[in-house]
C-alpha cells in the first residue's frame, strides 16, 4: 500500500513540475499574451465602430438641422411675398412667418448642440482609433519576436544538448556511444590480425607452393634454377 501511495506522489510532483515548467515557459506565455491582447483589439474594434457610427448619426442630424432651419426661413420669406402680392392675408402671413423664424431658430441652435457634441465624439473616435492603431502595432512586433524567440529556444537547446555530449556531461550521450564503439572496432581489428597471424603460422609447403602457382606469376623450372645453381658454384 505504502508503494502505491509513493507512486502517487511522484506522478503527483512531475505533473505538479510540468505545470510549472509550462507556465514559466517565455513561448507559451508570450503565445497567450497574444492571444489576450487580440482579444482585446477585437473589443476595441468594436467600441471603435460604434463610436464611428455614432459619429456619422450625429453629423447626419447637425445637417438635417441646418437644412430644416433655411428651409424654415426659406417659407417664412415665401409667406410674407404671397402675403404682399395679395395672394393671403397679411395677419395670417406674418404669424405663419414668425411661427416659421421661432423653428428656424430651434433648428439652428440644435445644430450648433448637435456640432458641438459631434466634435467631442469625433475626438473620441480619433483617440481610439490612435489606441487600435498602437495596439495592432504592438501585437505585430510581438508576433515577430515570438517567430525570433521560437528559432533562438530551439537553436539554444540544440546547442545546450552538443556542449553536454562533448563535455561528457550525459553518459549515456552520443559521445559515450562513439566512444563504446570504438573501442568496440579496435577490439575486432585486433582481434582480425591476430587470427591472420595464427592463420599464417599453420601455413605448410604446400600452401605456399599452390598459392604461389595461383598467384599468375610464371615459376622458373626446376632444371632451369638446377643449371643456375651449378654456374653459380664453378661447376660443370
């Protein structure tokens, strides 16, 4: 039981450290940090478009505002010159008229209000529009670092892995393989000559004769170095 228990434990702690190591991973937290700051350059988009569209909805209404208050004074004139052709009641005409220049009037302070506020908006929507312009920026050169960073992690750990074969840190690492199996071929080299040099060594007459017969060299005949030999020693 106490052997189960212990293993628990240990998966317990290496998932507990993989955690850890994956939340202090620079990669997978800058990957998230993009992920958070797009997320928010959506929601500024969209805050962005209706204080745009707000803006348009105002800058229509300030110009239907102007355009009710000529309009308003454009009757108000029609109204006195019918009057003065005879063509309706002066009285009438002139009330009509004032009625008119009193809404010539409210429309053109709504436009002058609607201007006014349409100006704060437009600050505003200029102000944001500069915020997602900065935020876009920003998420494009971190992206491009994050490119940079992901070459340099697998670069650094590459090498980190090199050095600690060539240092001989790692034992079971590819140098102490190499090293293995070099001692490993000198060990069958040498053995090789050696059964050569036992090979040799049983070697009769016969062999040597027949391997120099099958070597393609012509051998001289036996008379032939018989009379060699006696010119060589004086004899006849």
């Amino acid at each position: 039981m106490a052997g189960i228990f212990s293993r628990m434990f240990r998966v317990g702690q290496a998932e507990a450290h993989s955690i850890v190591d994956k939340f202090e991973d620079p990669i997978k937290m800058t990957e998230q940090g993009i992920r958070d700051l797009k997320k928010d350059l959506a929601e500024s988009m969209k805050s962005l478009a209706q204080v745009k569209g707000i803006t348009i909805r105002m800058r229509n209404e300030s110009e239907n505002h102007k355009k009710a208050a000529a309009d308003y004074e454009t009757k108000a004139m029609a109204l006195l010159q019918k009057a003065q052709s005879g063509a309706m009641d002066m009285a009438d005409a002139e009330r009509l008229a004032t009625e008119a220049l009193s809404r010539k009037e409210d429309s053109g302070k709504n436009a002058v209000r609607v201007s006014q506020e349409l100006v704060a908006q437009e600050n505003m929507a200029n102000q944001l529009q500069k915020n997602v312009d900065k935020l876009r920026t920003t998420i494009n050169r971190y992206e491009t670092d994050l490119v940079t960073l992901r070459a340099r992690a697998k670069t650094a750990a590459a090498t980190k892995k090199l050095n600690a074969q060539i240092a001989n840190v790692d034992s079971g690492g590819t140098m102490a393989m190499l090293e293995k199996m070099k001692s490993k071929v000198e060990e069958d080299e040498s053995l090789a000559a050696a059964y050569g040099d036992m090979a040799n060594a049983n070697t009769t007459i016969d062999d040597q004769i027949n391997d120099a017969l099958n070597s393609g060299e012509a051998l001289p005949a036996a008379s032939d170095n018989l009379a060699a030999l006696k010119a060589k020693m004086g004899l006849t």
